[in-house]
C-alpha cells in the first residue's frame, strides 16, 4: 500500500493568510491575522485555541468561505472555500435554529434543501437523534428547550448531512461548564464513528485537550500560529499525561493572554 | 373577596359617571355636548339608519385602498432600505423627514391633484401608512440577513430560492405583521384627517358636518364610532402580532 | 458580514441630492409641459419666487412666531405632565395597570378627532390648539418616560442605596441619569407630536398660525402659495428635528 503523501492528505490548508478589518471612510485598518499557516489533514479533530480577539473564528469564516483573506489562500481540498460547501458541515456558538420550525424539521433542513424525500430524512435523522439524546424531543420547538438541548439540535443538522468537514465556532460557549462536557463527549463519540476533519475552536483548554488530536495555539492579535501541540493520548484524556499537556498550552497562553488583555483596550473581543 | 376587574374598566366607568352627573351642574354638558346617556341614545338612533352604513362604507373603503397602497409603497422601499446599506443611508434621511413632520400641510397638494373625492383620501392615508412599513420590515430584513440562521442555511449550500423561501420570508413575518397594526391605524389617521377637512362623505365629513350644525351629541357618536374602529382593528391586529411572536419565539441571536 | 467597506458619504449625499434636484424639476416640467393644470401644480420657479415673498415680505413672520410660541409654551407643559406621570406610573404599579390600556388604546385612534370637541368645550383659539397638541403629545412621553425607567439595570439603584444614599439622592443622581437617553428619545418623539397636532389643528380650524396660512391659500387657490407655505413649514419642522438630534 503506496503511502499517501501529505498533500493528498490535505483537506484545509491556510498560506500565508493575511487579514485586517477596517473602515475605509476613517482610513483605520486593524490587522487580525498575519502569515498564518497551517495544514489540516484528512480525519483530524484540531482546536484553535487563543486569547479573546484574536483571528480564530476569523479563521474559521475563511475556512468557510464567508470571508475572503485579504493576503494569502484559504483551501479545502485545494479548491476555493465557498465553492466546496458541500463538504461542509457548521456549528456557530450563537442560536442559529429556526424558532419556527420544530426540532424534526431543523435538523432535516439542511437535507430538505438537498431535495432528499422526506422519508429518506427521516431515516437519516433517526440515528443522530437518538446518539445526542434527543429522542421524544422531535416534536418540540427550539424555544421550549434548554441552550444545551439547542446545540444538540444543531451539531445534529449538522451532522446529518455527513459532511466532511467540519468547523465549530465555540459551539459550548453559551453552555455551563457540565453540559458542555457532557456535549463535548456526545461530539467525540460521533467524531470516532464518522471522522469527519474537524476543526474547533475553543477558549477551554481541558476541551482542546479532552476532544482533538492536535492543538494550534494562537496568538494575540495581529494572530499567527504560535505552537501546535499533538495530542497522543490513548484512550479517555484524564489524568496525569493530559493535565501536563494543559500545563504545557497555559503557559503558552498566559503571555498571548495577557499582551491581548492590555493591548485590545479598545477593541472587541472574540473576533 | 378580591375583584378581578381590570382597573382602567373602573377608570373609564368613574370618567362616564362623573360627565353624566357633570351634566347636572354644567350648562356646557347639560344643553351642548350632552351627558353619556344623550349620547348612547344618538348613538343609537344613527346606528339604526341608513345612511351611517354608506358614510362607514366610504371610509371603510378609502382605508383598505389606501392600505393596499400603503402595503405595496412601503415594501418598495423596505426592500431598497434593507437590502444594501448604500440604499439604505440614501433613503433613510427623506424617511425621517416624512415620519416627524406634520403631513397634513401637504393634504391641499393631494385635494389639488387628486381632486377632493375619494383618490386624494386614499393617496394621503397611503403616504401616512407606507412609512411603518417601509422602516419596520426594512430592520427586520437587516437584521435577518445578518443573522445566524442565514449564516448556517448558506453552510448548508441553500440555493438563493431556498433562503429566501426557508429563512428570510417566515423570519420577516413578525416584522411585517406589527408593521401592518401600525400602517393600519396611520392610515385610517390619513383618511380621516383627510375627510376632516374637505369631503363629502365617510366618518370624518360627518364628524365636521355636525360640529359645524351644532349637533354635539351626534358628533360625539362619530368620534366613538371612529374611535371603536380604530380600537377593534388594532386589537384584532394586535392578537395576531401575539400569536405569530409566540410561534417565532426567539427570533434574535440568542447566546 | 464583514468586509465590506461602508459606502462614502460624498456618494450617498451626491445621489440625494441628485433626486432633490429631480424632485424639484419635476413640477417645472410638468406644469410648463402643459401636462398638469396651475390649480394644481405650480412650476418650481413659481414656488421659489412665492417662498421668498413669503419669507421677504414677512407674511410668515406672524403665524411663525405665534406656532413656535404655541408650540413651545404646549411642549412645557407636555414635558412637565408627561415626566410627572410617567415617573408614577412607573412607581406604582396599580396606576398603570389602571391607564395603560386607555393610552395604548389611544395611539391606535387618531388623535385628530378630538379636536372639535375640544372646539367646542374651549372654543376656536389658543386652548383648544394647545389641547390637541397636548392630547398628541403627552401619550408618548408618558410611554417613553415609563420605558426608560424600566430599562434602568436595577442592580444601580441597588448599589446606590448600599453606597448610601438617600432616596432622593438616588433619583436624581443614579436613576433619572441613566434613564436620561430613554427620556431624552420619550421627550424628542413628543416633541414632533406636539408640532404635528398644533399644526394639524391650525390646519383645520383656527385664527392664524402657520397651518391656517397654508389653509387660507388652498381656499383661494393659490397653489404656488400652498406650496411655497408647505415647504417652508417642512424646512422649518426638518430643522427643529435635526437640531433635537443633535442635542443629544
């Protein structure tokens, strides 16, 4: 069996990616991203984890096309982001369900737009709802469910499509600290059945650590890749071997956090 | 034993009992304006004649023409505001202009155009009733073609027709129904102004039509007949704002 | 979505004034062109020559004068109730459950129906013009006022009073303060209302004023006059507006 080499492996590739906001009328660029470069490859579960403010779901917007890097390439799969969003599958931290529509048919919406016949979305929805415990929830709305339960929903219209890739934008970020958890182990569960190439997002270390096999640690803005840290730990990420590694990445942060927190007087956090 | 009456009832029932016993003292209420029970008795007395069915009728009329205007003009321009923030900073100014400035001085260019029957009624109710419309779907367009829904539906690779069926249009709903409530009663505003000041016929004209005959206690049932319009339509309006919020429930970006 | 830059205002003031200026040329043309009657219409040139009469001559001098007095005078007594009331109903909740349905009710009925019989209670002149524009504009204010107040985080005038304060300290330093833009927005839309409903009633029926100017010269069909009056009395609201913006 002929090794595939590290470029057919390739799924999302960042080159020298270069990014500032601005307004053109007031002449003030703020510059996010600088020379970021970074390869993902096929099957991965990485996390992009920085101070607040810096590019991460810049990044992410990039990888899916809603926005276009000032300098340098964003890739997937070799070709432009925007004409691959069939491959992709996305999970933003804010309420992004449809209020008017119940769970059902929010997770089977994406499938609906696919033209696929409503028995055959059925079916397919079937096995999600019952893997993120959503089963005898399908008839009710968004509104009357629990910010945990909604994020549920929403990995699962992700995930019904079987993308192959997948970005998450702090999808917990709204969650306390045990639903988040107890998602984020329902997530990696899903991730070991299907594989799709995720990248995640995070402000948690002990998420980063718990759910990916690679970490990327960001800096402050203007951001590029500071260090990326593989996970090797078999089997459930707890203990001795990955409280190290979250050691490791906070003493990383701790300066990133900092320079941030002094140095974005003005500005937004969570860019 | 606790009562459970609202207490604005109690209110307006206090407001009639003190003009009815008004009447005992005041020269004004006892022989012009009349107590509540001179009213109610005109109040009836016309409601069983013919001719208010014709008056009623008219304005009835001019409102739903000038609604139907009102609702065509004021998503014209809510789709130029809401669409492209270039559109958007140009219109927006003459928007404010239109909305704090008293329009009934332009009602004497509408008589003179539109002639004083039923087109310059209809075309005055229409400017006051498009701008609600124009401002209140155009926000609701703006805020949800930024929002996460939209986001999330172009992941999934919707097609233009999609998104536009699946998420913008029930999105725009609430928006479009509390805009409705209000174009509503700004256009039976313009209408009657309307007939107020020159007509010859609808509510309005007979409301002018008896203060200038003296006739205060017919004129008073107008204004409650107007006012009982105005009060039905907009709670009817008001219920299906209700129903259609509750079934959009959180229609904003929601951490 | 970010990325765009925002479009530049020399643009945006550039395609304004483009259809101002079509605006304008549009009665030029139409009445010169034969195509809409001079009782109707009147061509710009016309509408500019009879403005600057107007202004020039001091035709307008008067019934400005007198509607900013009135105005002014109605929109004092509008800020005074209107601040007065809706503080207490904001305070106590069994006075507004007892009036907001009526005031709600109110702004779905056009308020212009109660001027003749505020005609015929305080007769034709300055009262019954102030009552219209007070009826008008007092609701509003109220409802912002309450609004306002209600938006005020209660976690400051909790902090307050364990800071120590007293009551009346409280109110004036923490609550009113940050309630002062609800309230400034409350008085300013209250504001346009009172211009409207004076105006409206000097339309109708008065003794002068700026809306009967523009009624008498409908009644002797004077359209470039009817049009030169409006227009001066839409700069002139336009203007108080823009200043009211800019106070805040």
């Amino acid at each position: 069996m002929t090794p595939s080499s590290a470029a057919d492996r390739a799924v999302i590739t960042f080159m020298n990616v270069d990014h500032a906001f601005g307004d053109s009328e007031s002449g003030s660029l703020v510059p996010v991203v600088r020379d970021v470069c970074l390869t993902i490859e096929k099957g991965e579960f990485v996390s992009l984890i920085g101070p607040s403010g810096c590019g991460k779901s810049t990044l992410l917007s990039m990888a899916s096309g809603f926005l276009t890097p000032n300098g340098g390439s964003v890739r997937l799969f070799g070709e432009e982001p925007a004409l691959m969003r069939k491959h992709l599958g996305m999970v933003f931290q804010a309420f992004s369900l449809l209020p008017w529509r119940t769970v059902l048919d929010n997770i089977t919406l994406g499938l609906e737009f696919r033209g696929v016949p409503k028995a055959e979305r059925m079916a397919l929805a079937k096995d999600l709802i019952g893997s993120l415990g959503l089963r005898g929830f399908e008839q009710r709305f968004p509104r009357e469910l629990s910010g945990g339960m909604n994020q549920r929903v929403t990995l699962a219209r992700a995930l019904v499509l079987k993308p192959e890739i997948l970005l998450l934008d702090e999808p917990f970020g709204s969650l306390d600290e045990q639903t988040r958890i107890l998602v984020g182990g329902e997530l990696q569960k899903l991730w070991e059945q299907m594989h799709p190439t995720t990248v995640l997002v995070t402000h948690s270390i002990s998420e980063a650590v718990r759910l990916s096999t690679r970490v990327v640690v960001l800096t402050a803005r203007p951001t590029k890749v500071k260090k990326i840290i593989p996970i090797n730990i078999e089997g459930p990420r707890t203990g001795a071997a990955a409280a190290a590694l979250e050691e490791e990445i906070w003493e990383l942060l701790k300066d990133e956090a900092t320079r941030a927190m002094l140095g974005d007087a003005g500005g937004n956090g969570g860019a | 034993m606790k009562l459970r009456i609202s207490p604005a009832l109690i209110v307006v029932a206090a407001g009639l009992a003190l003009w009815e016993a008004a009447g005992l003292w005041s020269d004004l209420v006892r022989n012009v304006t009349g107590t509540p029970l001179t009213v109610g008795r005109e109040l009836a007395a016309i409601l069983s004649s013919s001719d208010i069915a014709f008056h009623f009728g008219v304005t009835a009329l001019e409102l739903g023409a000038g609604l139907v205007l009102a609702i065509a003009l004021g998503l014209i321009l809510s789709l130029g505001l809401g669409t492209w923030d270039y559109t958007h900073r140009v219109i927006e100014p003459f928007l404010i202009v239109a909305n704090t400035v008293p329009k009934v001085i332009t009602l004497p260019a509408f008589l003179m155009l539109l002639g004083t029957g039923y087109a310059s009624k209809v075309a005055f109710g229409a400017l006051h009733g498009m701008l609600p419309i124009a401002i209140i779907v155009s926000n609701g367009l703006r805020s949800v073609l930024a929002n996460s829904q939209m986001q999330a539906a172009i992941t999934m690779n919707a097609t233009n027709g999609q998104l536009i069926r699946y998420i913008l249009l029930p999105a725009v709903l609430p928006y479009l129904i509390t805009a409705l409530r209000l174009s509503v009663s700004l256009t039976l505003l313009g209408v009657i102004l309307g007939e107020m000041y020159v007509a010859r016929a609808g509510l309005g004209f007979l409301l002018m039509r008896w203060y200038g005959e003296l006739q205060i206690p017919k004129m008073l049932s107008v204004v409650f007949l107007i006012g009982s319009l105005a009060f039905v339509l907009d709670f009817v309006f008001r219920r299906i704002e209700a129903a259609v919020w509750r079934d959009h429930g959180i229609r904003t970006d929601n951490a | 979505m970010a990325g765009h830059s925002k479009p530049r205002r020399s643009r945006v003031l550039l395609v304004q004034l483009a259809a101002l200026a079509a605006l304008l040329a549009l009665p030029e043309i139409l009445v010169r062109g034969g195509m809409v009657s001079r009782f109707a219409l009147a061509p710009t040139s016309e509408i500019a020559v009879r403005f600057w009469h107007l202004v020039v001559d001091g035709t307008i001098i008067e019934p400005l004068l007198e509607t900013l007095l009135l105005i002014f005078i109605t929109f004092v007594i509008v800020a005074l109730t209107g601040l007065v009331i809706g503080f207490c109903f904001w305070r106590s909740d069994l006075s507004r459950r007892a009036f907001e349905p009526l005031m709600l009710t109110f702004y779905a009925i056009p308020g212009v129906i109660f001027y003749p019989i505020l005609l015929v209670i305080l007769g034709i002149g300055y009262p019954s013009i102030m009552g219209l524009g007070f009826i008008l504009g007092v609701v509003p204010v109220i409802m912002g006022v309450q609004n306002a107040l209600n938006g005020v985080n209660p976690v400051l005038g909790q902090t307050a009073t364990v800071l120590g304060a007293s009551t009346v300290a409280k109110y004036f330093k923490v609550i009113l303060p940050a309630a002062m833009p609800g309230i400034g927005g409350a008085l300013r839309l209250g504001f346009s209302y009172v211009v409207i409903g004076i105006i409206s009633g000097q339309f109708l029926v008065s003794t002068g004023g700026l809306g009967k100017l523009v009624a008498n010269y409908y009644d002797r069909f004077q359209s470039a006059n009817v049009y030169a009056a409006a227009v001066f009395i839409i700069l002139l609201a336009a203007a108080i507006n823009a200043v009211l913006e800019r106070l805040r």
